[in-house]
C-alpha cells in the first residue's frame, strides 16, 4: 500500500511568480490540431506514449464505470468513488503549452530523480505551469514507474483518490509528459482551441509489432457518420467500445502488415457532413524503421482516393455544437483537488517523506492561507 499526498484549492497561476530554469516558451502560432511539436526538444511532443496516456484519461473519464474490474485488481472500488467521480465527464483536448509544462517536468524529475510536484530547483509547480499556460487553473497527477500508460491510469491516479479527483474534475484541457519512468499530466481549464470532435488518437501497445488498438475518443451533438483510422493505407472502421456514441471512444483491433514503421492518422465525418482528421495535419508513425525522429510525417493517405479531402485545420473559432456535460462536478473556480503524486506500492515509504511535508493552498476572501496536506491509502 502506498501513500499520496494531494495539493488542494485552486491554482492561481501568476506570471510575476519567479520561472523555472528554463526560458518562457515562444508565443508561436499553434500548429494544427494533434501535430506534435519539436520546439524546444528534439523529440516531438506529445509522443505517442503521451497521447495515449491522455487518451486512457479520457476513456475513464466517458465511461468511469466500464473499468470497475481494473480498480478491483488494483484494490479499489468503483462503489467507492464519489457520486462525481462516478458519472462520464467530457474528453479533455490537447493544449501544447500544458503538453509541454507535461513533458519538461517529467525531464526535469527523470534527470534529478526528485520525484516531487515542484522542480528540482524549489520552483513550485505553479510557477512552472504558469510558464507554459496562462489560463488561469490549472492541476497536475505525476507517477513513477508504471508499467505503462494503462498501468498508470487505470491502477494508479483512478485508484488514488486525489488523483482520481484530479480526472474526474471539470477541467477542459490536457497535456501529458514521459520521460524515461517518470509521468506527468497537467489539467486546465481554457477555452478549447480547436473545432475537431476528435480530442485525441492513439494505438496501444507502444511497442506493437503485429496486433495493435487504435483509438479515438468523440464529442459531438450526433454520433460520428464515420470514424476511421489509416494505418499503412488501409481505411477501417472504428466502433464504440466505451461511453455513449456522442461522448465515447472508438477503438479497432488490427494486424499491423510486418513492416519496419508504420504511419497513421484517424478520418472523421460527422452526422452534419463536416470532415476532418486527427491530427489535422500529417501522420503519426511508430516502429524501429521510423526516421523522422519526432513520430509524425507531413502527408496523409487517401486509400483509392475514396475518402475524399477534408478541409484544411489548425484554425480555432466557434465549436461544432458539443454537448455539454451536464455534470455536477466541483466547478473550476471552487475549492477542489489540483495537485497529487502516486507511486507503486513498493515505494511507500518515499511518498511518505512527501506527505510529511505537503501543504494545502485555499483561496479565501482573495487571499492564501496554508494548511497541513491530507495523506491517503492509494
């Protein structure tokens, strides 16, 4: 058994905060939607790793219940959670500048091994976050050496109930970060900057040699006309396995062809007729014969020229209609959960040192006060 600590209250985040190591981010347009970006590292982020730990987030978040047999054989109870957790909340989209505040902290704490929500150099994570996304709140779930992204999510943050809170809040913003065993993911709550019902796409496992699951979540007002994924050039059809069919995720068993890097992207056609694919730009790839370096390639395959051409993305502007949530879940500008780290069982004693030493941030009357950080059994 494990111990976590949560940071609870909401996050103020305020430029005049002293900056992390690193220099503030360039205010560079945003790519197009899902296009991962090689600025400032030589990898593209997010990886493929980290869309589908964003992507796991998002099927227990449409669909928390549908996973009740993975809590128990982590050693939770879906009966346990809390009448908010229980209940499908929206797929949370992709923000770059939370992707990368994901990405640097997993570094930093990979290269350091301070497993910790601040950075190596006392920067509170606040301030770090402040950096990269200026939104206003913001969250943050770290773990350590999980076996992969499923493991994390599923047995790890959902089973620990500051970092299920952290999930199961009304955030509307996302970005994940892995380096070596380290994760990290960050919440916001912006406004989303992007039209697609697509909020993200992945395959699992990483390392597929010949069987592989793609899958894409969907949020729209109507059931997608048509939701697909091109693996290699080859079209197939995605089907509803979690949540309902205007706020789910629709995956596809497939036996990858044997070759050495194998390039996708996910086609989408709503009940309306508006096309488009994710990313919006390019293909993503996998394999050890890959070399473009960063996991994505500038061209998308039309097989037989039969899905015709969507529209060209990367603009933001008014969304398609979405539904809303309808959730009762804390609303952002409360009090509610926005920081917590996990480790395996076998590391206790570690988070017990950070529970010695959390503190707790509420906002009162426009002020802060501390307050001594509740540990509890992961």
């Amino acid at each position: 058994m494990s111990l976590t600590v949560g940071i609870l209250g909401t996050a103020l985040l305020s430029a005049g905060l002293s900056a992390p190591s690193q220099a503030a981010p360039s205010q560079a347009a945003p790519l197009p939607y899902g296009q991962p970006s090689t600025d400032p590292y030589e990898t593209g982020f997010p990886s493929s790793a980290e869309r589908e730990l964003h992507l796991w987030t998002n099927a227990v978040r449409v669909d928390p219940e549908a996973f009740s047999d993975e809590y128990a054989s982590a050693g939770c109870s879906f009966d346990g959670f809390t009448s908010t957790e229980q209940i499908p909340h929206d797929p949370l989209y992709l923000d770059m500048g939370l992707a990368e505040a994901a990405r640097f902290h997993s570094a930093d704490m990979a290269a350091t091994g301070n497993f910790s929500h601040d950075s190596s150099d006392g920067t509170p994570f606040a301030t770090r976050i402040a950096q990269f996304y200026d939104d206003g709140v913001a969250g943050e779930n770290i773990a350590w050496n999980y076996d992969d992204p499923f493991d994390t999510v599923l047995h790890g943050w959902m089973c620990s109930s500051g970092h299920r809170a952290n999930i199961m809040t009304d955030y509307t913003e996302l970005g994940t970060g892995i380096v070596d065993a380290y994760d990290t993911q960050d919440f916001g709550g912006g406004a989303v900057d992007t039209r697609s019902p697509v909020a993200m796409g992945a395959h699992t496992p990483q390392d597929a040699l010949s069987d592989a699951s793609f899958m894409a979540d969907w949020l729209d007002e109507g059931p997608p006309s048509r939701l697909l994924v091109v693996v290699d050039g080859v079209a197939t059809d995605l089907a509803l396995t979690w949540g309902e069919d205007v706020r789910g995720v629709y995956t596809a068993d497939l036996v990858l062809d044997p070759v050495d890097c194998h390039v996708d992207y996910f086609r989408y056609e709503t009940g309306t007729g508006v096309k488009g694919t994710f990313p919006e730009r390019g293909s993503y790839t996998f394999g050890d014969g890959c070399t473009d370096g960063i996991g994505w390639v500038d061209r998308q395959t039309d097989p037989d020229g039969g899905l015709g051409t969507p529209p060209g993305g990367g603009s933001s502007g008014a969304g398609l209609g979405w539904t809303t949530s309808g959730d009762t879940a804390p609303v952002l500008g409360s009090p509610s959960l926005v920081g917590c780290s996990a480790v395996p069982g076998a590391t206790g004693l570690l988070l017990g040192l950070f529970g010695a030493l959390g503190a707790a941030w509420r906002r009162r009357t426009g002020s802060w006060s501390r307050a001594d950080a509740d540990a509890d059994d992961g």
